[in-house]
C-alpha cells in the first residue's frame, strides 16, 4: 500500500490492525533484562501504534515512526487511551535517517517498502545508529517457491529474498531467526505470507 492508501486506510475510526500488540513483543522481551526496559525503542512503520503503546508501557522511551500521519494521531490517541505517552516522526523508511542512537530498532511489516538498490544503506544507517549491546527485531515478507505474491501487493513492496534479511546481520550476533508461512485476509482477500523474523544484538566491542 502507498502512502494515500494506508492515509485513507487510518483516517476510519477503527483501527486496522486493532489495539493488541503483536506477539513479536514478547518474544523482544525474552532478551531484556527486568532493570532495563527504561531503553530508547524506535518503531519503524508504526502504524496505529499498537506495539508502540505496548513497549510504553512496559516503560520504553519510544519513537513512533510511520509515514501516514493518520496513523500517527491514531497512535497518539492509543497512548493517552492507556495512560502513557510516545514521541513520533512522518517519514518515508526509503530517505529516513534514525535522529539519535536507539538501543533497540523495531520494525514488523514495513521493510519490504524500502527499495531494493538501497537496502544495505538503509540497514547500514539502522545498524550504526544502534548502540553497543543494542538490539534490531525485524520482521518481512520474503519470497518463497510454493507462496504466490499477495493479490493487493503494492507496487513500492518489494519481496526480500529469504536469506538476505539476516545477511545484514552476518557481523552481530543472531539471537533468534524464524521463518513462517500465515494466512492473511487484508482487503478481504484469503491469501498467504511468507515472513521472516530476526532478533540481532551489536557486539560491545562496535560503537
């Protein structure tokens, strides 16, 4: 989906995506000791800010990221629902550069929209803005011999191949990577995904 598209999409009173997190949330847990979710998180690709909220209130100082400010004011609204607050940022991931360094860059369902020929930069620029001992959870659809391409697949997504997500990572250390198949049913379409999921953490000795 473009960017009218998603705007039209936030600007319905309903929330898309709905108000619960997804379960990548917890999984991001699992590698955070108890005393140290006070942490910078950024969300790349917010949208309504579900996991946003979620990470502040597990006490994370988080910036929202998306690209439809319908989103955005729909996120923000989502945080005051639940008593916490969030900061957030309109931007487009193809000409986006993190404003700080995070100890932590979060990203579901939104990669595929950064452009192939400038990926590695992108990642380059998610990666140097990560903190030493940092974390990057990131998850995208990748291509898969027996998966057909969604049938509301926009134009500016972009399939990864199924090793290339975690070869932006060859130099930190993998602490979790899965690939899964799931039923979808956006614009009211049974189809199916593909995606993969990585949490990375940057070596101590990488400023």
């Amino acid at each position: 989906m473009d960017k009218e598209q998603l705007q039209e999409i936030y600007l319905k009173p309903e929330y898309y995506w709905g108000k619960e997190p997804n379960d990548l949330v917890s999984k991001v847990l699992e590698f955070i000791p108890d005393n140290q979710t006070n942490k910078k998180l950024v969300d790349l690709g917010a949208g309504e800010g579900r996991d946003s909220i979620f990470f502040a209130k597990q006490g994370f100082d988080v910036l929202a990221v998306e690209i439809a400010p319908a989103g955005l004011e729909k996120a923000i609204k989502l945080a005051k629902e639940n008593n916490t607050s969030i900061k957030i940022m309109e931007a487009d991931l193809n000409d986006f550069v993190l404003p700080d360094k995070f100890d932590i860059v979060y990203s579901i369902g939104t990669l595929q929209y950064i452009r192939p020929e400038i990926r590695k930069h992108q990642f380059d620029n998610i990666k140097n803005n990560t903190v030493a001992g940092g974390l990057n959870v990131m998850c995208t659809f990748v291509e898969h011999p027996d998966v057909e391409i969604a049938p509301d697949w926009g134009k500016n997504e972009y399939l990864y191949e199924r090793q290339e997500l975690q070869s932006y990572y060859k130099d930190w250390e993998m602490l979790y990577s899965n690939e899964f198949i799931f039923d979808c049913e956006s614009s009211n379409i049974p189809h199916k995904h593909v995606v993969r999921t990585i949490i990375a953490r940057k070596p101590n000795d990488v400023s």
